[in-house]
C-alpha cells in the first residue's frame, strides 16, 4: 500500500468561544476550505474552572456534523428540540444539524480537569437541509483494540484493521464515510494506519511526540496528508496520543458565517433569516 506523506503541518491558535471558553483551534489553510470535508477542529482543556465553567450557551447550527470528545470531565447537551445527552469522560456525541439546531453545551463540573475536542465536519449538498440527528456514543460501546506491544486503537468511526481482524467503530453510516481513531503509542512504538483510497486524511497529536511519515509534529499540531493508502505512525521517547482523522472529500463549494455552513451566499442568507425568524430548524 501507498505511505502517506505529509504535505504541510497546522497549529493550533489560541481562541475563545461560547461563553468565553479557552481553547485551541484549527481551521483549513483557507479559512473554513482547503481540508474537504473537514471544517475546524477546537481543543479544549483546562484544571482552572474559570478557563470553562461558562461553557457554550445556546447558539445555532446549519448545514454540517459536529462531533465532540470528552477526554476528561462532563458535557451536558440540549437542544431546542428537547434532546438531552450527558458526555462524560471518553463518551463521543454525533451531530448531523441538518437543517438546525438551536443547543447548549455546558460543564456539569465546578472544579477539576475538563479536556475534550470538537470537530466539524461538512455535509453534502443534499443533506444540509435533513432532519437533526445525533449518535450518543458512552465510552463503553466504543470498542478498543490493544496490541501486545501496547499500542491502543479506540475506533470511533470507520473501521481498523488489526491483523486479520477489521474493528468496526462505533458510529456508521455517515456521509462522508469517515475514520476517527483516538491511537496511543508507548515510547518508540509504530502503527500504520490504513486509509480508503482518496480520503483526506489528518493526524493531530493530543500529547507526546510523534513522527508521521517523514516529519516530527508537535502536540497541538496536525499533518495534513498528502494521497495514499497507509498513514506510518512512530512515536519519540515520551509515546505519543493522537486523533488520526480521514474522510470521503465532497467537492463541493463551502459557503460559511459563523455557525452556517451551505454551499452558496443565497442560503446562508437564508439560515440567517430563519434564525432570526424562528424557523431554522422548524
């Protein structure tokens, strides 16, 4: 199988968002393009409750996936709609927003380590205007495959081979049929990581050192990917933890404001003026 490179390496940036929370960000070389079908990706972590005790208020959402990850601590999630789901350390939370979404998402904690990370991912042009949707994923249903050298795969998303073996991950049947692997490495430990052919792919390291293919990354730092069929993963002295991330790119025009990702200005216009009217997810 074809080894991946890596074409360029992003860093996060420091940034706040919902209520003032403190985090770091990633967003494509061109603002909300440039990683199709990946749109931002945000790291959230703090032991200071004043870093994130005002959590992410309500707010809307159009036309995209969000998928966050509780490393450490407690989320609860609302919607206007009345769903209600608890993330709790290691626990994933799915959300198609579809056509909209009006939700909060805000710490169930006063105190102590809250560490998490929030992806977004496009829609297809046919699927911006579904119905919601979320995939409320515990820590317990997500399977985990341990290697005998103490590498660790825990397949979210997608499917891993290990050896003979293919793990199916805990959420299936998304659009953009995507991978998402939380991998920890020992010291000096490998793991390649194969990839669906014309997937974009990405590594962002959580913690350690980490040589993707040819280059040395950083924590907080993602490669990005060139084409290929295999990801070479080596961790440096201190391990390594990373999200390996790849998906089906969708070829189609982005069109972003703020919470509203469509494909043209006409329809984020038109998100705004639902929003502002009451209809976006009526």
């Amino acid at each position: 199988m074809q080894p991946m490179t890596i074409e360029q390496i992003l860093t996060a940036s420091p940034a706040s968002d919902g209520g003032g929370v403190k985090l770091y960000r990633i967003v494509g070389p061109n603002g909300m393009r440039g990683l199709d079908p990946f749109l931002l990706l945000d790291e959230f972590g703090s032991d200071a409750a004043s870093d994130y005790i005002a959590g992410f208020p309500p707010h809307p959402h159009r036309g995209f996936e969000t998928v966050t990850y509780m490393l450490e601590g407690r989320m609860l999630h609302e919607d206007h709609l009345g769903h209600q789901g608890l993330l709790s350390s290691g626990g994933v939370q799915w959300m198609t927003a579809g056509r909209g979404v009006i939700h909060s998402e805000m710490p169930q904690q006063e105190s102590g380590r809250m560490h998490g990370l929030q992806l977004w991912i496009n829609l297809p042009a046919k699927d911006k205007l579904k119905d919601p949707a979320y995939r409320h994923l515990p820590a317990e249903i997500i399977p985990v495959v341990t290697r005998p050298d103490g590498v660790e795969v825990k397949v979210i998303a997608g499917s891993f081979a290990d050896g003979a073996n293919s793990i199916q991950g805990a959420a299936q049947g998304i659009a953009t049929d995507p991978l998402y692997l939380d991998v920890r490495l020992p010291a000096h430990a490998g793991l390649e990581v194969p990839v669906p052919a014309g997937h974009r792919a990405l590594v962002y390291l959580i913690a350690g050192g980490l040589r993707v293919a040819n280059r040395m990354i950083a924590p907080r730092q993602m490669a990005v990917l060139s084409p290929g069929e295999v990801i070479p993963l080596q961790a440096g002295a201190e391990g390594a933890r990373a999200l390996v991330l790849a998906a089906r790119p969708l070829g189609e025009p982005v069109a972003h404001y703020g919470p509203f990702v469509m494909n043209t200005r006409a329809e984020i216009k038109q998100a705004i003026d639902d929003y502002e009217m009451g209809r976006l997810a009526a």
